[in-house]
C-alpha cells in the first residue's frame, strides 16, 4: 500500500506566533523496529506509542504476511505475537513496502536467513532507490537475490537454508544496512560482525539487547564494532516507543522562524544517534531547552521548549551528517531564516532517500527566492532577512520535502505551496492538524 495515487496539493502561509503544546508522533524507526523483532521473538509483544504512519502499516502488514500474529488495539496500542527466530513461513504475495527504505531492507534482513522466499516491491520512489547496499551482504549469508536492473525492486529473495557468519565493513554510513545484517545474523551459527565507520542510529543494537540477544559494540581504530551471537533466542518484551526526534523537527523549526513563537514538545528521543539536529540549532542560536531528562523504554527523552530566536548560518561537519540524516531539508528551510549561510557537509546519502533531497531543496528554494549553492556532497543556503515565497515546491513522493515546504511558508511574505503533500502520511500522518492546533495557517 502507499498513499493516495492523486496528487494532494498544500500551501502554508505567514502566520501570526504559534503557541502550545506538539505531541509528536512515535518514532518511526523504532516502530519498525518493534513490529519486526516483536514478529521474531517468542510470546506476545506489548507496544504502546507505535507510529501509524504508512511506512510502518507496511511493516505491520509484512509480518503478518510472514506468519506473526499482529493485532491493534487502540491508538499506537499493539501486540505482536512471534513466530521466533527462524520461524517465517512462505508469505502469500508480494511484500509491498509502500514508500519505506527502512521497511523494505531490515524485512529483507530478516527473512535472508530463513528457508522461504519473498517478492518485494514498493512505490515509484522506493523503486529508484539503491538495495544492492542490502542484497549484496545478504548474498554473502548465502541468500539468492533476483532484482531489477541496478539492483531495484520488485526483488525476490531466497533465502538461506544454512546461512554462514559474516563479518561486513558497511560501505556508507547506513543504520538501514547495518540493521538489515543483524537481523539476518540473528539465524546464523556464529558471530555476526558489522564494523561501521561512523555511528548510525543504534535502536536495533538497543532493543536486540532488550529482546534477549548477546550483542556488544566496542570502538576501536577502524570505528564502531558490533558483535552479534547468532542463533539467538528473542523473547518478547513491552516496547514504548518515544516520540520522534525527525518530526518534532517541523513544529521545532517553526517556531523557531515564526516571530513571537513558544511551543512545548515533550517526550521527544533525544538518543544521541540522533540529535544532531539539535546540537546545530544551539549553535546557530536557538533558543530550546530541554526539560525533565529522562529514561523510557530504554530510550533517553525529554520535553523540548522552544522559543522563536535570531539564528545565524553554521557550517554543520561532515561527521555529524549521520545523525542528522533525515533532518537536512528541515534544517535548509531553517537556514534560509539566519543570518549568513549554513553549509552542510557529508550529506551525499540525501540523494537516494525517498528523493534527491539537495536537489529537491534547491529547486524549491530557488523558486521561493532562496539563493542555494549545491554540490554532489554538499548543501549551502544562504539567509535572508526577509524570505520572498510565492513559487511551488516539487516534493517527489517524499514527505519531509512536503512537511518542510508547508513549514517553510509560515514565515516568508508570500504563500508557499507544494504539488503534493500526499507523501505526508508515511511518517507524520497528524502534521496538518498538529499545525494548525498550534496557529500555522495552512491547508
Ligand atoms: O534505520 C533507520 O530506521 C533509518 C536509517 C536512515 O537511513 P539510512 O540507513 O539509509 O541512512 C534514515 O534515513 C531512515 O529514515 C531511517
Ligand atoms: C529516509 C527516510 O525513510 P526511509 O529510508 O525509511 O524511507 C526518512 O524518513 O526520511
């Protein structure tokens, strides 16, 4: 499934200060993440606060098709009863991942090692995106990969009877491939080593350990290590998922350029593999705090207090590129508020996400009258103290260039729309309502 097939045009307009309090959906990865080892594990997993965004429907779906008994029980309540590691049967049909990278390669991961075979397929977004980066570790288990030319879906996958142990150094920093190999391991004799060589998000390495698996990461010379023991016994466990840090960054970023704004956002992840963002919005000059630190389901989180504030451009480091990955467009919107200009370094990735974000921010940018420089790695926009809009974004199935427009729009002189704010309901399904119970104008 995927969201509606007719485009959903939007446009967003200044708007007087936005008050009160944001409650974020669950973060998506984690999502993911509980319905799959939940899927993998033996007894019943609780899950409260899952996102119900369509990315993770597919998921949910998927392990269903696998064999998991996955049932709703009420807003984000869920249970999913396993079938333990090893345990999935032949699906009926082809596995659609929709519009999710995340959900298609760590199903990929799980299934590679287990004796059946699965067809997947997603949307025409996910269809572009490169899965040799998954196929090809997975090969190495043993796995036999049929793709579409360049390695894209529709991909049928066989997997392995008697998988062998493998250790894989990942050739991007990528929380999607490592993640994909460990659930792979978890059916294999030995040990599984991933060595990445910058740190990605690490809820897999945190919610294996809670399921039960012996997995450990040391930091060494060539970068983060992660061991994980095979044939692994998962045993199910309740799962709150936090509220998540990538779509707490649109209400953030708009009141931080909507004069007069304050707004409260509280129980967001602050997981250090993913603040990033954050720790470049203090830099430039934001005013956020965070209150009540706190521990919950094995994730730190916090409530976030942010007030509109006179920003300046930052160069943000290449090395911080991984645990900001998915907040660079909102971050680009941002900056076109600051004065100066912010140049973002290492973010090649953003090219084969759901879109090729530089270029997709670029152009619309551009065409609110934001001067954008590009390179094949790097991003620069330059600040302006009044913000033109007026021009129409092209969010190319992807819903973090829809949410960034519309914020975007709240703070320029003239309304800003996009062709399609469709894409919108794969992570963040509440954005519009959120919004507006806030004071946005837009629809
Ligand atoms: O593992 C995950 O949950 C994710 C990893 C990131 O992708 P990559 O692994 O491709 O960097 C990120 O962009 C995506 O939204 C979610
Ligand atoms: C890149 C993203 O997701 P995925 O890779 O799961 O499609 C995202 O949500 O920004």
């Amino acid at each position: 499934m995927s969201h509606s097939d007719q485009p959903i045009p939007m446009t967003s307009r200044r708007s007087g200060p936005l008050t009160g309090i944001a409650q974020v959906p669950g973060d998506k990865s984690i999502s993911h993440r509980a319905l799959i080892l939940g899927a993998l594990s033996v007894g019943e997993t609780k899950i409260t606060g899952l996102l119900e965004g369509q990315d993770v429907l597919d998921t949910a779906k998927a392990m269903a098709a696998f064999g998991a008994k996955v049932e709703r029980h009420g807003p984000g309540e869920w249970t999913v009863n396993g079938v333990g590691v090893g345990g999935f049967s032949d699906p009926e049909g082809v596995i659609d991942c929709g519009n999710s990278g995340t959900g298609v390669r760590l199903i990929m991961g799980a299934m590679a090692t287990t004796g059946i075979t699965a067809t997947f397929s997603g949307d025409a977004s996910l269809s572009r995106r490169p899965m040799a980066r998954v196929t090809d570790p997975l090969a190495l288990f043993g796995a036999q990969i049929t793709a579409r030319e360049g390695g894209r879906l529709p991909i049928t996958i066989r997997g392995a009877a008697d998988p062998l142990p493998l250790t894989y150094r990942t050739p991007v920093a990528s929380a999607q491939i490592k993640s994909a190999i460990l659930l792979a391991g978890l059916n294999v004799p030995g040990d599984i080593v991933v060595i990445e060589a910058e740190a990605t998000r690490d809820h897999s390495e945190r919610m294996l350990a809670g399921f039960g698996a012996r997995i450990r990461t040391e930091t060494t010379e060539e970068g983060h290590v992660i061991t994980l023991s095979g044939r692994a016994e998962l045993t199910a466990q309740p799962v709150a998922v936090p509220r998540d840090p990538s779509s707490a960054a649109f209400p953030v970023a708009a009141a931080l350029i909507v004069p007069g704004s304050q707004i409260r956002v509280p129980g967001v992840s602050r997981n250090p593999t993913r603040d990033g963002l954050y720790t470049t919005l203090i830099e430039m000059g934001a005013d956020i705090t965070f209150e009540n630190q706190r521990d919950e389901g094995g994730e730190p989180v916090a409530d976030l207090m942010v007030r509109h504030s006179p920003l300046k451009g930052v160069s943000v480091p290449a090395d911080r590129a991984a645990s900001m990955i998915d907040e660079f467009p909102i971050l680009s919107v941002i900056a076109a508020f600051a004065e100066g200009k912010t140049v973002m370094n290492g973010v090649a990735e953003l090219r084969v996400k759901e879109s090729d974000r530089i270029d997709a921010m670029a152009r619309g940018l551009e065409a609110n009258g934001v001067t954008v420089e590009e390179t094949s790695d790097s991003m620069t926009v330059h600040g302006m103290a009044k913000v033109p809009g007026g021009g129409t974004a092209v969010t190319h199935l992807d819903h973090r260039i829809a949410m960034s427009f519309m914020v975007l729009g709240l703070a320029t002189e003239q309304p800003v729309s996009v062709d399609d704010g469709g894409p919108i309901v794969t992570s963040f399904p509440d954005f519009m309502p959120l919004m507006q119970g806030l004071g946005a104008d837009l629809g």
